[in-house]
C-alpha cells in the first residue's frame, strides 16, 4: 500500500522559499564574499583618496590666494600676476572670484580700462554671487564708461544692474547713478524715470535729497 504524502500548506511553501533563498544567500556569501569585501574595500579608498585631493586643492587655493592678496595689500610688482595665477588655476573657487574683482578694480584705479572691463565682465559672467561685489562689479563698470565719456552706455549698465537686482539695498544708489549718466547724455525722460523712481519708492534714503535736486534742474 502506497504511502501518502503530507500536502503542504501556502504558509509550510513559503517557509521552505524562504530557508531556500537564505540559504542560497549564505552560499553565495561564503564563496563570494572576498570579492565582495574588495569592491566595497575599492569604494572606501576611491571615496578617500577623492577627499584628500579636494581637501588639497581647497589648501593650495586658499594658499596662492593669500599669497596674492597679501603681495596686494603691499602694492608688490608681482601681486597682478598672482592674482591672474589665482584665475587661471583656481577658476571656479570663491577665491578665483574675488581674485578677478581686485584685478577688475585694480585695473581701474590703473586707468586700464579695457583690462578692468575685461576681468569685470568676467565677475558678472562666471561668478556674480556675492551682493556686495556685483555691486561694485556693475558699479564700477559703468564708471569706466563714464571715464570714456560714454554716459548713455553708463546709464544702461546701471539699469541693467536695477533690473536684475530689485531687492538689493545698493538699489537708490544705483538709480541715483543711473539718473546723473542720463542727465549727463542729455536724455532728460531717461534722467528723470530714474531720479522719480527714488523718490517715490525710496523716500526714506540718503539718495532722496539728490535724486530732488535733480528733477528742479529738469523741470
């Protein structure tokens, strides 16, 4: 007489898969695990070795950056090319950034003004994350128009900055800059937009008893 098996229940089947699939992992483990534990050793080393090579780049930029703002600060002969080395081995860096404002200012004070416009434009272009520098960025570049005689391009240049940074606090400042490089093209509605833009948005500013005068001369 044929003996009958016992039939399994769902829960019994999937008791069995499972000690089957545990049992498959530990197998697995076992014969793979050197492998495994090299590939995770590779990961940690590579993760490691990424770090120290940021961790130096960051020293070396904070480094030549120093250095170059100290030779600066000392008006040493060299401190223009240091600061170049700073932008072209750094480029990208919060140091390279500053390091092309001072040329772009440095320049200026020079009277380079090609040189200036060039390394301010870059600031505008590539960097342009500090609100303090980018105001001296476009501030300092319609200046140089202004020093070219070339006020109604001084006048835009300011505008632009206005349009661009509507909540910036260097905003009156920036309207009252635009206001007198129109007046001094002569284009007196230009002129005047900017000097009511004052006084009717920033009544409580320094740039409020300038931006009145003006407008008497205007009417």
């Amino acid at each position: 007489m044929l003996r009958k098996h016992k039939r399994l229940t769902k829960k019994e089947l999937k008791q069995d898969a499972l000690v089957l699939l545990t049992a498959q992992v530990v197998d697995f483990s076992r014969k793979e695990w050197l492998k495994i534990s090299s590939i995770f050793l590779t990961v940690i080393l590579f993760i490691l070795l990424a770090f120290f090579v940021v961790k130096g780049k960051q020293k070396r930029t904070i480094n030549a950056f120093d250095t170059a703002f100290t030779a600066l600060k000392n008006d040493a002969p060299e401190a223009l090319d240091l600061l170049k080395r700073v932008v072209d081995d750094y480029g990208g860096s919060s140091q390279a950034g500053e390091a092309v404002m001072k040329l772009g200012n440095s320049y200026f004070h020079l009277k380079d003004y090609d040189s200036a416009e060039m390394y301010l434009n870059r600031y505008i272009d590539k960097y342009a994350d500090d609100p303090i520098y980018i105001f001296n960025a476009y501030n300092s570049l319609g200046s140089i128009y202004e020093e070219k005689g070339d006020y109604t391009k001084a006048g835009e240049i300011y505008e632009i900055f206005i349009s661009k940074y509507k909540n910036s606090v260097f905003l009156p400042t920036m309207l009252l800059n635009a206001g007198k490089a129109y007046y001094l093209s002569k284009n007196i509605d230009d002129a005047k937009r900017n000097f009511l833009k004052i006084t009717n948005d920033f009544k409580d500013s320094k740039q409020k008893q300038e931006a009145v005068f003006f407008l008497e001369l205007l009417n």
